[in-house]
C-alpha cells in the first residue's frame, strides 16, 4: 500500500517539476523583464519549498517503515 502512495507521490512530483521546467523554458521570450524576474523568483521559492517538503515526507515515511514496527512492539 505504501508502494501505490510512494508510485503517486514521485509521479505528481514528475509533473510538477516538467511543468515548472515548461514555464521557465518560455519565459526568455522578449517582453517585461520585471515581469520575468518576479515569475521566476516566486517560482524557484514555491519550487524550493515543494522539494523541501517532499524530502520531510519521503524521510518521516522511511522511518515508518524501517522504525515504525520497533516502537508499535515495544
């Protein structure tokens, strides 16, 4: 059960990082350079705090799964 979670988890992941990479890859276009420089600011910190956060869950489920029955047993 926690594979189909884990599958999901990595696949959203994917996503998110192809769409990111999409709109930073369209974003040299000529226009407003201000524009783009505020894009990719709040980009890179929603980016940054998306890889944060999946590296908390992928760390606290790890644990689960290798201490988790240690201290349900004990």
């Amino acid at each position: 059960m926690d594979w189909i979670f884990l599958a999901l988890f990595f696949g959203i992941l994917g996503i998110s990082a192809i769409l990111i990479i999409a709109t930073l890859v369209s974003l040299p276009r000529l226009g407003d350079e201000r524009k783009n420089l505020i894009k990719m600011k709040a980009q890179s910190y929603t980016f940054a705090i998306v890889i944060g956060y999946a590296l908390v869950e992928m760390a606290r489920k790890t644990y689960i799964v290798f201490w988790g029955d240690v201290l349900m047993k004990g």
